[in-house]
C-alpha cells in the first residue's frame, strides 16, 4: 500500500472515530433530502437526476455509519455486506428501470422523480433493519414528502415538508432509545453484556 493510501485510510478511519459521526451522517442525510424536495419543487426535470446521482451517497452512508459503530463497539453486525447488497442492489435494478420508463417515454419527469424518489424512501427504510431509528427516520421522511408531493399543492407541500424534516431531525437527534417503535426493534437490542455494550448492539 502506498503511503498516499496509507494516508487516505488513516484520515477515513480519523473520521470515523469521531465520538458525533452518527450526528454527522444523519444531518447530511437530512440535508441531502431536503436539498432534493427543493429541487424537486423547482424542476421535476432536475429533481429526477438528483435523485438518481445521490442513491450512491445514501448507500456510502449506511456502510459508514455501520463502520464507525464497529469501531466503537469492536463489534461488527453479521452478514452487512450482504444485507447492504441486497437492499441497495435491488435499488440500484429499481432505479434503472425507471430510467428505461422514462427513456422510452412510458413516463414522464414527474413520475420518474416520484418513483425514485419512493425507492429511495423503501430502501432507507429496510435499512433500518440493520442500522436502526435514524434510518427509519429517513425512510419515514422520504415517504412523507413524497406523499405530500402527490396529493398537495406546492405551497402546502413546502410547509408541511419543513415541519416533518424538522420533526424527523429532532427525533433522530433526541431520542436515545427504540421504544417509541418497539415493533422494529430486534430482540437483543436491550440485552446488555459484561461490557456494557447490548449484545447486538442496539443503534441510537
């Protein structure tokens, strides 16, 4: 490994160390959501390709945020890879057939945006399976907007969006635990070991 790497492996592994990185994920995933209703709200056009340029900054998000926990935890959740293949994999194939619909004309620039849009939200949302509250959160923001996309008109749509991003941020910010959604918590996440630490442990 040359010392260029060398350095560039030592700088991710620094920032990933960093005792807010989960913060730091979750607001610029926040941000990059919000970033997309506007663009949307200005250019279904735009807002389509936004969409599909920033898939791969959501996936890169999720591996860092698991990396920065095994870190912390020396522990590491089994089978991640996998799962992250599998959900943002599927995606990927999701994404690209919207991309064949809208080339062949079968939609429009408004659809596309809305249907990526939605993909996105799903897949944020399965990955919650494994990485916990923020990513559901997120999920549960992208469907929110992209529903308020459809049904309201621009104007309301807006508002309402401000109210559930600052909603959503202050939640994933806020709450510490999984019990205000005890159906998706896995069985272990409050099973703590001799170290302290849950034995599956459980993401804030």
């Amino acid at each position: 490994m040359s010392a260029i790497d060398q350095t560039k492996n030592q700088g991710i592994k620094n920032i990933l160390h960093h005792p807010n990185i989960d913060e730091y994920i979750f607001i610029s995933l926040i941000a990059a959501s919000f970033i997309g209703e506007l663009i949307m709200k200005a250019s279904l056009l735009f807002g389509f390709f936004y969409w599909l340029s920033i898939t791969p900054f959501f996936f890169i998000s999720s591996i860092l945020s698991e990396k920065a926990k095994s870190i912390r935890t020396g522990r590491e959740t089994a089978n991640l890879v996998k799962y992250e293949i599998f959900y943002w994999g599927s995606a990927f194939v999701a994404v690209i057939l919207v991309v064949l619909l809208w080339d062949t004309e079968r939609i429009g620039p408004s659809e596309a945006s809305i249907f990526v849009h939605i993909i996105l939200a799903h897949t944020m949302f399965l990955t919650g399976i494994v990485l916990g509250l923020r990513f559901y959160l997120i999920g549960i923001l992208l469907f929110s907007t992209a529903i308020l996309s459809i049904t309201t008109q621009f104007s309301i749509s807006f508002s309402l969006d401000l109210v559930i991003i600052v909603l959503v941020t202050w939640l994933g910010l806020k709450v510490k635990t999984q019990f205000i959604l005890p159906i998706f918590k896995r069985t272990t996440d409050f099973t703590k070991s001799r170290d302290g630490y849950p034995e599956n442990e459980r993401r804030s």
